[in-house]
C-alpha cells in the first residue's frame, strides 16, 4: 500500500519536465487517418465527457482530425476488445475508468481481454475521489465512518450500502471497508450514481459509496453528508470530511481513475508521445478549472508510473473481490 500511497503523491505533485515534449509528433504518428478515442460508455456520462474534455485539449495536436468514438455495452468491454484488436499504430486510444482494467479480471469467470498483455499504458487524465455519504437514515450522532460502523454493528440490518454499479471500485470499497473491521455490508448496486443517490437521500438505504463529484450538489444543499473519503488525503472538494485511514480504516485507500491506453505492441517512441499530449492537456489550468467542476483533479504521469499503478491496483482488488464472493454476471 506505501508503493500506491507514494505513486499517488508523486504523479499529483507531477513534474512533467522529463516527458517527451511535441505534442504535435503524436499527431503525426497517428498517419493521415486521424485519430479516435474510444470510449465504452454512452455519450454523456462521465468517462465521456472526461474523454470529450481531454480530445478539446489536445485536438489542436490532430491536423487530420480527432473523434472521440463511444461502443457502449457489456459494461465497457465492448471498447476494451476493440482497443485490444485495433492496429497499434498510434490511431486508437481507450479511455476508461479503473474498473474495467482492475476489477473485472476478478469479478468476471472468463474475460476476453488481459489488460496487462493486451493493452499498453500511456498515462492517466483524472482522479476522482471516492466518498461514504450518508442520507437522513442515519442520525446526526454518526460523524465519521467509525461511528457509523458501530452503528452498524448496534443492529446488523443497517450495514447496507449503495453504489453506482455492481463490480465497481464503489462497490468494493465499501466492502473494504467493512472487511477492515469485521463487519459484513450487503450491497445494493444501482445503474449509475443518480438513482443510488436518490435511494439514500429517500431513506431507503443508509449510506452511498460514490464519486465526490456526484455528491457535491447535494452535500451543499444539506441532503447528504460524508462520513469519509478512501484517498490517500482529504479530498479538496469534502476537505471537512476525514480519509479512511484518518478514521483508524488501516489500509482502505480507494480512489478512481480514468486512464488512456493503447493497444499492445504499439511502439514506444508513439506511445511515448502521446503521453507527452495527454499530459499536456493535464497540466494546463484550463483542464484543471474543467475537471474541478466535476470534482476530479487531472493525474498526470508516463507511461511506466501508469503501469505499476494499474498493476498494483489489480494486484489489490483481487483479494477483496474474491472475499466478497462476488461474480459478474456477462
């Protein structure tokens, strides 16, 4: 967990003077068909309009043009399969979040894709914080994820929890959580954040596991409040708010990225490159006042320091979703 920990501060910190610089020379080595990234997820969500924001950043490098291409379905394995099969050849980038590069070589019996053969990192664009909110179900005496797992464990029906989708980071953290303590919590998966936030702020479920981003609105207005974040650090958008570990939560960090990367043997010198552009786009204020708004924070790193991080994060989850006993359905 120190390795993450590390990794996390030093690509936030993020000095980009040692990355390729030129933007313009990805563009070149995408040839005379442009570029596209693809995205698993309808237009609009949040992966999209993530990848709709960096593509403006970054489009002014693309000279014969740069789309961003959505191929939802399958919860985003779809995208990830077409990435894998696409010639590597600089043309085509997946952007997706965490989960379907750590969690579902776990959560799935059989997975089309390795993301560690089959995909090559470039770099990560966004972090979004991971937050416990809790809805009106919970009494005020509740302040911080201890106190509400001890009141979970007064009575045992209230550990229940929300999140926006079955076999997500959300999900799992919460279990994490609960695990770091000896307490079992069922989870109810949603079909995105908005009807679990709804179910919260309605009373019918106690607590959401959920972006920070998502809560936001609803935090200002008094309708939820957090408990705890799982980041490495308090969180600039909920800095009232105690990390897990702040909370005596040994070890529960959970933060969720979204992250580009391209198809396997795609040479260095053009991945390299396009970390160089991508960064680029990261580093600018413009994205960052872009991202804020949405209650992400830009992550900006090379290819090798996205590798271990995917790497770790893989390593990590398998041991909590196999505790979990959970098991995507295809």
């Amino acid at each position: 967990m120190s390795t993450r920990r590390q990794f996390i501060g030093a690509t936030m910190a993020g000095s980009i003077a040692a990355i390729v610089p030129g933007a313009a020379t990805w563009a070149q080595a995408a040839g005379a068909k442009g570029a596209r990234f693809v995205v698993g997820f309808a237009p609009g969500g949040g992966t999209d309009t993530i990848a709709r924001m960096v593509a403006d950043s970054v489009r002014a490098a693309y000279p014969e043009g740069l789309i961003v291409e959505n191929k939802p379905g399958a919860s985003s394995r779809i995208a990830v399969d077409f990435v894998k099969a696409a010639a590597p050849d600089g043309q085509t980038m997946l952007i997706t979040p965490d989960f379907a590069l750590t969690v579902y070589p776990h959560s799935f019996r059989k997975l089309s894709y390795d993301p560690l053969k089959d995909l090559i990192p470039v770099a990560t664009v966004a972090l979004a914080g991971i937050a416990l909110c809790a809805g009106p179900s919970v009494p005020e005496s509740v302040k911080n994820a201890s106190d509400y797992i001890e009141w979970c464990r007064a009575d045992p029906k209230r550990a229940t929890f929300g999140s926006p989708g079955a076999g997500s980071s959300f999900h799992f953290a919460g279990i994490m959580m609960g695990r770091a303590k000896g307490v079992e919590m069922q989870h109810v998966g949603y079909k995105g954040g908005a009807p679990a936030l709804q179910d919260v702020m309605g009373g019918q479920i106690p607590v959401n596991v959920c972006a920070v981003g998502e809560a936001i609105p609803f935090l200002q207005s008094g309708r939820l409040r957090v408990l705890g974040t799982f980041g490495t650090k308090r969180d600039p958008f909920a800095p009232e708010a105690p990390t897990m570990v702040e909370s005596g939560f040994k070890d529960v960090v959970a933060e969720a990225w979204i992250g580009a990367l391209m198809p396997a043997k795609t040479p260095q010198e053009v991945v390299a490159k396009a970390a160089a552009a991508l960064n680029q786009a990261t580093a600018s204020g413009v994205l960052t006042e872009r991202l804020g708004k949405y209650g992400m924070k830009p992550l900006t790193n090379t290819p090798e320091q996205f590798a271990l991080l995917l790497k770790s994060d893989i390593e990590r989850w398998g041991p909590v979703v196999k505790a979990s006993g959970f098991t995507a359905e295809d």
